[in-house]
C-alpha cells in the first residue's frame, strides 16, 4: 500500500529504556526497550491483560511508571509537572471508550484544551476544530452533544480533539473495540489518513488488517514483556516465538 | 399576665420566618463554600488533604448539630471572645452544612467516570482547569437534587439556634407561648410554617432528581 513507502526519518520520538511498573507485588511492565522514530506507525498486540494499555498510558504518564527512564521528544518525564505538561502538550491520545466530554458540544469538545493549554485565541481554537472536524469528515455535527452521535463519530470527534493540540505522536488505545463493526471502517480509515500524513502512531489494536496496510512494526507482547517486533510482512508470516505463533492462531481463527 | 393568641402573635411568628431564612441562607452560602473545599480535599490525589476532609466531616457528621452550636457559643466564651447568638449559630450551621455538603458533593464528583479525568489529562489540562471546565460540569448536574434536598435538612437545623437564644422561628413560638400558655395552638402554627417553607423544597427535589435520572437526550 502506498501509506508503506514514505520516508521515515531516523530521529527518535519516544524511547523507552528498562521501563518497570508494578501494582503492588503485580509487575506489568518488565525491562520495556522501545524506540519511536519521527513518522513510524507500530502497533502492539498480545493478549488481554499482557501490559499493552499500561505501556502506551506509560508515555503520557496517566500511569507512572516506577523504573526506567522514557523520554518524550527529547524531554526526559521525571517527578516535576513542567516536563510532564510539555510531554502531554506533544502526545495525542484516543481511548477505545471515545471519552468525549458530555456537556459540551462538539466544537467545544475540540476547542477546550487548544484554550485553556496552549491558550489561543477563541477564533483560532475554532478554525482549528472546524479544520480537524472536516479532517475527521464531520464538521456538520459541529454543535451536537456527544450523546447525539454515533460511536464511530464520537471516535472521530475524540481523534479531531486530540488533533486540535496539534500533537507530534498519537496513542490510541483499542480505538476500535467498542464500536459495533460496521463503525469500524470509518475510524481506521481516518487512522489511515493520519498515517497517509506522516504522523508518529502507537496504536494497540487486534485490527491486523490495519497492521499490514499502515504498520512499519508490530510488537508482541505477553506478560509484560514485548516479546517479538517486526515489520508485518515477517510479523504475520514468519512469527519467531512459540507465543507470537499461539496469539496469531487465536486470533485470525475468528 | 396571659394574653390570648392573636393576629399580633401571629404577626410575631411570621416576621421570625425572616431570621429563619437568613441564618439558612448563611448556613447554605457559607457551607457551600467551605463545603466545595471539604468536597475537592476528600476526592484529592493528595493523602493528607484527604484524611483532613474525612476527619473534618466524621467530626461533624458524629456529632449532634445541637452539640457543636454549644461547642462554638460556649468555646468563644472559655476563649474571651464575645460571640453573639446570631454569630455563634451562623458560624456553627456553616460548619455543620459543610460538612454534610462536603460529603454529598464528593460523591458527585467522584460519579464522574475515570475516563473524563484521564481525557482531560491526556489533552493537558492540569488539576484546576480540569476540575472546572470538566470534572465539576458535571458533578454539578449529578449534585443539584440532593443539595436542594439537603437544604430542607439546613432549615429544620437553624431551629436549634433557638437554645442558644437566637431569635428565629422557633425561638419565637417559645416566647408566643410563654405568654399565652397554648402550646398545641403555638407550636402547630410554628411547625406548620416550616412545612410551608420545606415542602416546596422536597418537591422540588424530587421533580429535579427525576429529571435528572430520565434519560437525557
Ligand atoms: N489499576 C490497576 N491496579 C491493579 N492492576 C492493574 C491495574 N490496571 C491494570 N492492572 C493489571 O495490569 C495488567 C495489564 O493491564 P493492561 O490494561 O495494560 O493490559 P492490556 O494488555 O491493555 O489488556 P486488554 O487487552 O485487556 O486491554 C492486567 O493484568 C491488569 O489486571
Ligand atoms: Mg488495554
């Protein structure tokens, strides 16, 4: 596919070294080494439970992580608010519940952090949403409520928000999983849009459609640990680990 | 020298109501202040400011309302302060209201699923942004039928005022019967009088929560 062929430059947006976390005696994270380059698309699989949420929530710090050290845009996240209100300011994020904010429209929903964070002016945070909201193919529902829309439009405006912040990598979370299946197109191919403009992605998702057509590598993870990554054409064909191969087998026998 | 109960008396009664409301409405404004604190301290990340608002409205939820009015009349005499009965009622409502308010509203903020907290981290708002243009939106729409509601527990609360000798309702339906000896007549009218200032609140209450529980949207 054409998304494949872009050029991917060779600096690095995220690293992760010897990332450890634990709840209580529970290790979810165990020695996590990973590196994000400017415009590379991944995405991470593994079964339920295996750590992939608390990897990527690791990068934004809506989990803080006890070992290690991760390093956003050249900005190493350490105890102090300022490094940890520049690393969010960088790195968008959609959850696979939308998590749209109820009481407000639409359009507020995308203007609300380009305000009150990066403090811009009224008319600007509206052009912005307007711009992103065409992006995501929605601008008509513009002054709707959330609980007005369907599921695949919620994602939409959720992607359009985190847009509007105008962010230099995206996380997303299952941004597929809770939608009914015939929403699930209009949001990967608004994914796949992203990618068509070079934006950095995380993405964890059981989608493998999406990680053949848009992945430059998938990584496998298990029991905390990122057990296998690569690029998808040797990911899906010729899987190295024992794990890798059973994961495989349960999920494309559905 | 027993006078009999009439217009004059009932006059008397009626212009306490004023008292009544006024010391509710400071009991209400100056709770729900203290209250939104109370409420922001128990839902904090912040351990201490935590156990602060726990052991702040533990104190004043195990308590009698009727105790902690003595405590402050009384405490600011042992102290050489001269506190009024007004003051001393006005200040120990407060307390009380925000305690009780405290612990309705962090109920409502914590209704307030995770996931608009993480949202509104993930875009960047920090602690109070977040609360006001996300967090409290919402709690408040979750808050408003069990705080009309609770405001009906503040008026019926501000009669206790009358034993430390403020001059509200109740404290007049006293004096009216010391003076005409028909304490059935006097004290109907006096509780027939809270009825008409607290029904209205209790519907209101509970039209609102059933507007609030319908579906919206
Ligand atoms: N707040 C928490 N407290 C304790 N344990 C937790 C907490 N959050 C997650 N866990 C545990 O950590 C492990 C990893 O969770 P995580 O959500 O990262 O997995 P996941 O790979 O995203 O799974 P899924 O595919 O189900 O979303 C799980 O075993 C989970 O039970
Ligand atoms: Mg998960």
């Amino acid at each position: 596919m054409a998304v494949m062929s872009e050029p991917m430059s060779a600096d690095v947006v995220i690293r992760m070294e010897g990332v450890q976390k634990w709840y209580d005696h529970f290790q979810v994270l165990k020695d996590i080494d990973l590196e994000v380059h400017r415009g590379e698309r991944i995405v991470i699989c593994g079964p339920s439970g295996s750590g992939k949420s608390t990897l990527i929530r690791c990068i934004n710090q809506l989990e803080r992580h006890q070992k290690g050290r991760i390093t956003v845009n050249g900005v190493e996240l350490g105890p102090h608010h300022r490094q940890l209100d520049t690393v969010r300011r960088e790195v968008g994020m959609v959850f696979q519940s939308f998590n749209l904010f109820p009481h407000l429209t639409v359009l507020e929903n995308c203007m609300l952090a380009p305000l009150k964070v990066r403090g811009v002016t009224k008319d600007e945070a509206k052009a912005t949403a307007i711009r992103y909201l065409e992006r995501v193919r929605i601008p008509e529902q513009a002054d709707k409520y959330p609980g007005q829309l369907s599921g695949g439009q919620q994602q939409r405006v959720a992607i359009a928000r985190s847009l509007c912040m105008n962010p230099k990598v995206m996380l997303f979370d299952e941004p597929t999983s809770a939608l009914d299946p015939e929403m699930v197109k209009e949001v990967l191919d608004t994914m796949i849009g992203l990618a068509e403009d070079g934006m950095t992605m995380l993405c964890v998702t059981h989608e493998m459609g999406f990680a053949k057509s848009v992945a430059h590598r998938v990584i496998f993870m298990d029991r905390g640990e990122i057990v296998e990554q690569n690029t998808p054409e040797e990911f899906f064909t010729a899987p190295k680990s024992e794990r890798t191969r059973s994961f495989l087998g349960q999920i494309l026998a559905h | 020298m027993i006078r009999a109960f009439g217009y004059n008396e009932f006059l008397f009664l009626l212009s306490a109501v004023q008292w009544t409301l006024l010391l509710s409405a400071i009991a209400f404004i100056g709770g729900g202040i203290v209250g939104l604190f109370v409420a922001l301290g128990r839902t904090s990340d912040v351990k201490p400011l935590r156990w602060l608002a726990t052991g702040y409205i533990q104190v004043f939820q195990g308590t009698p309302l009727l105790m902690q009015l003595f405590l402050v009349f009384f405490g600011a005499t042992v102290m050489g302060i001269d506190m009024s009965p007004w003051v001393a009622a006005a200040l120990g409502l407060t307390l009380n209201t925000s305690a009780f308010l405290g612990e309705i509203w962090r109920g409502c903020i914590q209704s307030v699923p995770r996931g608009q907290w993480e949202a509104a981290s993930a875009l960047g708002l920090r602690y109070p942004g977040l609360m006001r243009y996300v967090i409290l939106p919402q709690a408040v729409k979750v808050a408003v039928p069990p705080t009309v509601g609770y405001l009906v527990q503040v008026i019926k609360g501000t009669s206790l005022a009358a034993i430390i000798g403020f001059v509200e309702l109740t404290r007049a339906g006293q004096i009216v019967n010391n003076a005409t000896f028909q304490p059935f007549l006097v004290f109907g009218i006096v509780a027939a009088i809270y009825f008409a200032l607290c029904w209205p609140l209790s519907l209101l209450s509970q039209r609102l929560e059933a507007r609030y529980a319908a579906p919206t949207r």
